[in-house]
C-alpha cells in the first residue's frame, strides 16, 4: 500500500492520543516492524523516540487527572490536526521527506537544494499537501466528534463521580495501542477502520444535533430556542409557559411537566444549570454568570441559603439508604459509594473551586479508607457507609457554608451582591 494512502488512515489513532500514535509509529519505523513504508530517518532517530515518548506520557498522564484533562480538551482541536498533518507530510510523503532528510543531516548546504528539489517534485509535493490537508480535517471531525461524546458525559458527571471518564482515558490508550498495531501489521484493515470511523462520527454529529433541537422550545415572545426545562427566555426573559422536568441525570427532557416552579429551580442548580434558562453552568465556581442569559449564581443570599437548606433536608434519606445498603457485604459497599457520591455531595461539591476542596479532600480520603476496613463485620459495617458519607458531606458542606459566612457578612456591610 502506498505510504501516503496509508498514512490517511492514521487519523482515527492520531485523534485518540497523538503523541502516543506518533510514538509507537516511530517505534515500529526503528524496529522495522510491520510492512509499512519505511519513513525517513529522523522520525526514529534515538532524540525523536525520546521527545515523542516523553510527550506520549505526558499526554497519558495528564489526561487521568480532571484538572489537566481539561487543559488538554481546550488544546486537542489544534495539536491533533497538526500532529496528522505532519506525520502524512513528514513522514509518509516520499516528496516532501526525501527533501528534509538532507536538509536535518546538513542544514547549511541543502536550503538551495531544497528550493530546487521543491520544483522538480511540485506535482508529488503538492498531492501529498492536499492529503495531508485532508488527513488533518479528518482529525479534526474525529476530535470534535469525541469531545461531543465526551461533552455528553461531562455534562451529567462533571466532577466525574462515576468514574466514566477515568475509565474512558484508559480505553483510548488501549484503543490507540491496538489501533497502531492494527495500522502496522494491516493497514488494509486500518483504512476500512478509519473509513467505519468517520461514518460513524458522521452519524453520532448527526444524533447529537438532532438531541440538542429535540430539547429546545421557541420563545413565543422572540422566537429564541430555550431548552424545555428553562423557566424564562435566555434572550428576552419573558416567562416560558411549561417548563420541563430534568432527567435523573440532570439532562433536559421533553416529557413531565414541571408542578412547582420554586423547587425545580433548586433542581436546576443542583445540577448546576442556570435556575432560569436551564443552560449547564461550566466553572466550578460559586458565583457564575450564565453563558446564555448573563444571570449570576447565587446572587440572592436567601437562594443561596434555600439551596442549602435543601441539601440538609436530604441528608437522613441518603443515610437511611446507605446504612441499608451497607448491610450488604462488598456489592453495598459499592453501590452505597457510588449512591452518596452522586445523589448528595455534587450538590455541594459544584460549586466549589477545585482548589478550595483539595486539601480537605485528603483528609477525608484518609478517613474513608479508616472506615472502609469496618465495613466487612457485621452489624458495624452498616455504619460503615453513612460514616463515610457524613464525613464527605461534612466537609463539603463547610465549604460551602463559608461562602454563606462571607456573603451574609458582605451583604449586611453592603458590598454584596458583587459588581
Ligand atoms: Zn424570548
Ligand atoms: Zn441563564
């Protein structure tokens, strides 16, 4: 198969981990492995192996932890492309890389060498551009294409308490891994993969866009598209007839219609929307403004203390249930973790900056951990759980307190609300 056509299909990989793709791309070039088109030297040199490795664990790495994983979504549409472009230019055109090769050995004498190498293969030179152009596009669709699924997941799950998204980091590796295999070894299988991949991505843009209009009312007053669960217009603000509840994942929905405004208010900050237009708030942060309808969080401190008030009223439900399910040995445990951490703490955890939790944080890691080996006896082990629950709700609800503190403070000395 041709070097060019084959590094076409690199896209699907390159769009999971690029680093990584690029790494084991270059390792499979040192060791010769697989039939694919021997590509320039530099691209394995032992300095090229040892910077891709190390951005290939640094992209690994930073990806497991929230923080960084965010940095690197905010980066993925440029580096991505840019990676495919370069590798089916560097690496798999035979124009363009037999022009390089000299030019990394001795720089000084091949600059004019390449000016008239990049004339006489013109016509090579500029296909492998155009493909390279499109193995780019390619990349960048299949990014976006996960970053939508991932934005699906992140929506429901931002502080990622089912661990969804730990676990999806880890599939992409083995993914990207297997991928590359599969690209050395058959690379007729790699290009039907990558052609199935961008198919699919089509169909899931599709879907996604579908979704996102199925969940969206005009506004009989400007005609604006609210989301259904909103109480009032985003861009006018006049009141929306029939708001929509939200599903038990927090998303919108078009079926149940709303009984009682106030407390589906409070539902749409606990889930972190905006209480009036139901847009997802991004920011881990007390006080937010709307990305749709400019509206701050928490800007009224009887709000702020109403919201409160109705995460402590559910707090002898939640550990009613876990001590239950703490009864149950090692499958409770499991199922109670997972219950408290999504049914109680979000609430609070939200709209805590991650800074401001860290610390505390460790704290009540180490304490769980302690409780954690009560769990097996029995009787004691159904206090297991509910202790590990009220610890984490403690703790998170003294943060959010403390921000209680210094509005009410605020608020009598007239500085609050802010701006
Ligand atoms: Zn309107
Ligand atoms: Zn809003």
């Amino acid at each position: 198969m041709s070097g060019l056509i084959q590094g076409l299909s690199s896209s699907p990989f390159i769009a999971g981990r690029a680093f990584l793709a690029a790494f084991l791309l270059a390792l499979a070039a040192r060791f010769q492995w697989g039939d694919f088109e021997r590509p320039p030297e530099w691209f394995f040199c032992d300095a090229a192996l040892w910077v891709l490795g190390a951005l290939a664990l640094a992209e690994i790495t930073a990806d497991k932890i929230p923080e960084f994983r965010e940095l690197l979504l905010a980066v993925d549409n440029y580096v991505k492309p840019t990676v495919a472009f370069g590798i089916t230019l560097g690496v798999f055109s035979p124009e363009v890389s037999s022009l390089l090769e000299p030019m990394v050995e001795n720089p000084s004498v091949s600059q004019a060498g390449l000016l008239v190498g990049l004339q006489s293969s013109f016509g090579g030179g500029l296909l492998s551009v155009v493909l390279a152009g499109i193995n780019a596009a390619g990349t960048l669709f299949l990014v976006r294409t996960r970053n939508t699924l991932l934005g699906i997941l992140v929506e429901s799950d931002q502080d990622d308490d089912s661990g969804l998204a730990g676990m999806t980091s880890w599939m992409t590796d083995i993914y990207v891994v297997g991928g590359i295999i599969l690209f050395v070894f058959a690379p007729v299988v790699a290009f039907l993969l990558t052609g199935f991949a961008l198919a699919a991505a089509t169909w899931v843009q599709q879907e996604a866009e579908r979704r996102e209009q199925k969940v969206r009312v005009p506004c009989s007053a400007c005609g604006h598209k609210n989301l259904t669960v909103a109480l009032k217009c985003a861009k006018c603000g006049s009141a929306l007839p029939e708001p929509k509840k939200l599903s038990f994942l927090g998303t919108a929905t078009t079926s149940g219609a709303v009984s009682n405004l106030e407390q589906h208010r409070q539902s749409l900050l606990q889930w972190k929307r905006c209480p009036d237009c139901g847009t997802a708030l991004p920011k881990k942060e007390f006080y937010q403004d709307c990305s749709s309808c400019g509206l701050q969080t928490f800007r009224d401190v009887n709000e702020a203390e109403k919201y409160l008030s109705r995460i402590e009223g559910k707090i002898s439900q939640v550990l009613l249930i876990s001590g239950a399910l703490g009864l149950v040995p090692v499958l409770g445990l499991v199922a109670g973790v997972l219950y408290y951490r999504w049914s109680l703490i979000p609430n609070l955890r939200r709209y805590l900056t991650r800074t401001e939790s860290l610390g505390g944080r460790w704290v009540v890691r180490g304490i769980n951990f302690i409780i954690l080996w009560f769990q097996p006896i029995p009787l004691l082990g159904a206090l297991a759980l509910p202790a590990m629950c009220l610890t984490n709700y403690k703790f998170y609800r003294s943060r959010f307190k403390a921000h209680l503190e210094k509005m009410r403070i605020e608020a009598q000395s007239g500085e609050y609300p802010p701006r």
